[in-house]
C-alpha cells in the first residue's frame, strides 16, 4: 500500500497525516496550538509560526515510528501552500520541500479549501469506503477563516457561487465569544451553552438572508451581538443568548445553502470546515436533506476542523492525475480556490 504524506500548517493546527489515493487515512496526528493563543483571545501570527517550527518536525518522526510506514510506501508529499498565514505556511512548505529533495518523492502545493472540500470523503479502514462523488454536488465550507459555497460538477473543479464579504461563520462564533470571556476558539463553547438555550428569545440580524445571490455577512451579528451585550450585561442569560446567536448564522448558512441546491438542482451536498462540527448547524443539515430528499455528507468531528488528512488526499488525487509542484512553490496568503 502506498502512502501520500499530508502537512498542514496554514493556521493554528500543525498536523501531519497518512492517507492512500481513495481517501483511506492510515494515521493523522495533530499539535493544536489552542493553549498557546487563548491569552490573546485570537491567533498571533509570530506565535503560530514558531510553534509549527517546534512540533512539526517531531511530529513526522512520531508519525513513521507509530505506523510502522517506510519512506519506499510514501507516494508523494502534499503540503498546503496557501491561502494562510505566510509564516506558518512556510515552515509546512520548506519542510515538506527538503523531504521531497531528499527522498525524492513528488510534491503537491494543496488549497487549504479543497482540503476541507474533500474532508468529506476520508474514510478510516473500520468503516465502508466512499469513494469521491461522481456526481455533480453543492460544497459549503465554513471555517475560522472562509465562509464560501461551491458547486462542484466534476471532482477537482470548482465554481465559487458565494463567499462572505467581510467576517467568516467561524469568526462570527469566536468574536461573539470573546465579547462573553468565553475563551478561545469560541465556537465550541457556544455550541456547549446554547443546547441548554432557548434559540427564540432574542432576535439577533440574519444579514443578506433575503438577497438573490449566495453571499454572506457576518460583521453586523458581531456589532448586534455587543450592543447586547452592553444593554443587558454579560451574565444574564447566556445560555438563551449563545442559542439565539447561533441560530441566527445556521439560518442564513442553511438558507443559502437551500438557495444554492435548489439554483443548481443537485441532489448531493457536503458541509465541511471548523464550523460544521456544530451541532446545531449538523442537526439543520440532516433536516435539510431529508425534507428535500436528498444525500449529504458531513465529516466526523476530527476532519471537520483542520487536518491534515484532508491536504493528503486533496494532493494525493492531483498527484494521481499527473499534477506536481516545483520546488519554486510559494506560499500565498489569499487566494479563492
Ligand atoms: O477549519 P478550522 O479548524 O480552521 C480554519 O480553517 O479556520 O475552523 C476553526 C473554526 C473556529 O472559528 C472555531 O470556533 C470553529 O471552527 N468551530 C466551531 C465549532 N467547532 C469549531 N464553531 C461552532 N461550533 C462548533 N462546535
Ligand atoms: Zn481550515
């Protein structure tokens, strides 16, 4: 069996992970940076680089020792190059460049994006294979960084439909929760507080929810959010407040999404990114499909938020269709897919 090595370093996550061509992941291993940022109550650039610098390293050493997987079963190495944080996708970059040099394996630059686009079709052995959808499928990807809404005819191409045009979903969640001390990321203490919360009691904005096209805005939730904030104190209420919230954003992501499969007429869908591990947005998804009978696939918790199994596959696939980058590659801190 034949491995693609996999490394992620765009963001805050450094990982590394063993994936084959149909999207079977042998082992992933992530260093969350979580603890190293929440001072901050954000991402600080300098600290993520350098600590990508430290633990990514180690953690290809521990990823060969723990799966037993020899340099003659690796096929290639995939890298994200962009879009990120330049610095923290240069240590992923002129890492995964040396190795390519010495070993003298193929190397792939991989959009983060179409990493969190095929996330939804990585698979673990113990469970059924699915192989990449043939057919043609709306993609919503939602993350810390990117709000944006795909259709996708045929695997490996991409029509943007939508993006966010200023804050992305998962940005909307982490501000929101900074502005209660809530810590950092923010998203998943939100999901935790609004189960026990009643999602009707404040009426928070659901901007662009109406307009014909399938852009987003999440900028003026934050502001509604603080102006709530200031008026009614930051203890009163916070579960009703976190349900209310995050009501408002899975209704805009849900209506735009609807737009879109309805706009394209297809009858597959995938949600991915950080965002889709909440479980809110995962219950609307499921009702979506079923109330318009259709097949969606929403990644396990661990390939929702990043990973770098997802950069495998989505290398291992260009790979297979004869694509490869020269050592020139760049990192490129934005960029649509
Ligand atoms: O995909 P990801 O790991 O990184 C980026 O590419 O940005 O996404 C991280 C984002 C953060 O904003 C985090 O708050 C959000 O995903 N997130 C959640 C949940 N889990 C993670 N947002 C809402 N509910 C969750 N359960
Ligand atoms: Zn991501």
């Amino acid at each position: 069996m034949k491995w693609v090595l996999g490394i992620e370093s765009s963001c805050d996550d450094t990982s590394v992970a063993l994936v084959n061509d149909v999207g079977r992941v042998l082992m992933t291993l992530t260093a969350s940076q979580d603890l190293a940022h929440q001072p901050f109550g954000g991402v600080v650039p300098e600290i993520a680089g350098r600590s990508h610098m430290e633990s990514l390293v180690p953690l290809i050493d521990e990823l060969f020792r723990r799966s037993n997987v020899l340099w003659d079963d690796i096929s290639a190495i995939a890298v994200t190059n962009r879009p990120g944080l330049v610095g923290s996708l240069i240590v992923g970059l002129v890492t995964a460049k040396t190795l390519a040099f010495v070993h003298k394996k193929p190397l792939i630059g991989v959009h983060h994006i179409e990493g969190h686009v095929v996330s939804a079709f990585l698979y673990n052995d113990e469970e059924t294979p699915r192989v990449l959808w043939q057919q043609p499928y709306i993609s919503l990807v939602v993350s810390g960084g990117h709000t944006q809404l795909y259709y996708i005819p045929s695997p490996g191409t991409y029509e943007l439909l939508g993006k966010t045009q200023d804050d992305a979903a998962g940005e909307a969640f982490d501000k929101f929760a900074k502005i209660l001390g809530l810590g950092y990321p923010g998203g998943v203490q939100v999901d935790r507080l609004a189960k026990a919360g009643d999602r009707q009691r404040f009426d928070f904005p659901r901007a662009m929810i109406k307009e014909k096209n399938f852009h987003f805005s999440f900028s003026g939730l934050k502001a509604s959010a603080q102006r709530w904030v200031i008026q009614h104190g930051m203890h009163h209420a916070v579960s009703d407040v976190c349900a209310s919230y995050q009501e408002a954003i899975v209704d805009v992501l849900i209506a735009k999404l609807e737009k879109a499969i309805t706009f394209k007429n297809v009858k597959h869908f995938t949600v991915a990114g950080g965002v889709s591990a909440n479980s809110r947005l995962r219950e609307r998804v499921i009702e979506l499909a079923q109330k318009k009978k259709l097949e969606c696939i929403v990644p396990p918790l661990k390939y929702c938020t990043d990973n770098a199994a997802m950069i495998a596959y989505a290398g291992g696939v260009r790979v297979a269709r004869g694509e490869i980058s020269d050592y020139s590659l760049k990192p490129i801190a934005r960029v649509d897919l």
